[in-house]
C-alpha cells in the first residue's frame, strides 16, 4: 500500500487502520520521529484529541523529552529494561527518583555535594567549599552527615544579579556566554575551575544582557535545590520514555 505523500498523512493513516478494531491498548513506537518541528506539534496535539475520542489507553515510545512531556498523563522513565520512575508529567519534573531521571527529563544542573547536617528548613549540604541549605526529594530517606549526594537545580530556579541577591544560596562567578533563545536567554556562568552552571531567564524586550568575562552572583532557595538519594549519574544516552 503507497500512502499519501501530504506530511503527516501516513501517520494518520497508520493510526486509523490501528484503531479500526478498537483495541483497549495501542503502542505508539516513534510515531512521529520523521516529521519536522511545526508539523509534529500538530500531530501531537491531534493524537491527544483521538486519544480522548477513543477512550483507549495509549503507549507512546519516544526519545523526545518535550514530546513526553506534552502528550502524556503519566510517563515511565525505562533505562536498560528497567523502569525506573512512574508519574505523572510534574512529579517527575519537579522530584525525580534520581539523577539520570532529573538530566534525561528537563534541563538542570546536576553538582555533587556532601551533606552536614539537618536543619528545621532542609537540609545544610557543602558544594564547591560553600554551604547551601537544599530539600529532599520526596519519599527519600533523610541523609546521613557525610553521604555524597546529587544536587538538581532546574535551569529556570537560577537567579542572576540583582534577582540573586534576595536567595537563601548565593554563589559567586563569572558569566562564559548568553544565548538568545527568543523567549528566554540561556546563561552559562562559571562558579568554580571546571563547573558550570546553566540558568535560563525570561527575555524581556529592553532588558539588559549580561556580558561574556562579568562578574556576576547565582542565587536559588532551598525549594529550588533538591538533593536527591545518589551520586551523579552519568549514564544518560539510550534512555527511553
């Protein structure tokens, strides 16, 4: 069978010709892979609607994080087999089981660091020679004095300048570059010999952009850093969701 050459027609008629046995279960494997960015937001947003005509449960397979995030009422992070979180879009954004859960889903920073000790508003940790007060991610135990732990900090909790000065945690360095992206400006900023951190800020028409080699601060509170129960992981190429 030739199907139609108009983009985005082959798909729907793979998935009409799926969906006409009215299966309780259909696996989406890549579906939409092939298909440029515009026209697969399109065929994102017409999948949800058949999804909710039908009534079916579907399994969408996919690489594409943002993909995930956009078509999914729950989603399975699988590395090697094995599943290792299950909740709904948020959950695994804002507390991510573990380190290769918070990289693959999302943009963040990802820092080692050790704890200190307990505070009554989190927990007091040391990262590069300074010490921050972080939360834990739920449903992780408290951690002991001494254990090494990951820090996930999401691109977009990064406060810079002026804005940092009113965080719990403050960090200084130096900006390395500024990226426009339209909507926001991606900021790498070096804090120490080897360690960038990634901050993501809301562009405003006007606004003032920080410069390659300026000083600046980094600041985020407690709520924003969120230790979670290992050391880094680093084994991120060929997960799936």
């Amino acid at each position: 069978m030739r199907y139609p050459s108009c983009p985005g027609q082959a798909q729907r008629v793979a998935i009409a010709r799926a969906l006409i046995n009215r299966p309780e279960v259909l696996l989406l494997d890549e579906p939409l892979s092939a298909l440029d960015m515009q026209l697969r937001l399109d065929m994102q947003r017409e999948l949800k609607r058949i999804q909710r005509e039908f009534g079916g449960t579907f399994i969408f397979v996919t690489h594409d994080q943002s993909e995930a995030m956009n078509m999914s009422d729950r989603i399975g992070v699988m590395r090697a087999g094995k599943l290792l979180q299950y909740a709904t879009p948020d959950e695994i954004y804002e507390r991510p089981a573990d380190s290769f859960v918070a990289k693959f889903i999302g943009d963040t920073n990802l820092f080692e660091t050790e704890v200190l000790g307990h505070e009554v508003n989190g927990i007091r940790v040391e990262c590069f020679g300074k010490p921050l007060l972080v939360k834990v991610s739920d449903g992780n135990a408290v951690p002991k004095a001494g254990a090494r732990h990951s820090l996930s900090i999401r691109n977009e909790y990064i406060r810079l300048g002026e804005d940092a000065t009113h965080c719990l945690n403050k960090l200084d360095g130096h900006v390395i570059e500024g990226v426009y992206g339209g909507a926001n400006i991606r900021y790498s900023v070096q804090i120490a010999e080897g360690f960038l951190v990634q901050a993501s800020m809301l562009h405003q028409r006007g606004a003032s952009r920080y410069s390659p080699g300026e000083l600046i601060q980094i600041g985020f509170d407690p709520e924003d850093a969120l230790l979670l129960s290992e050391p880094i992981d680093d084994r991120v190429q060929g997960a799936r969701i």
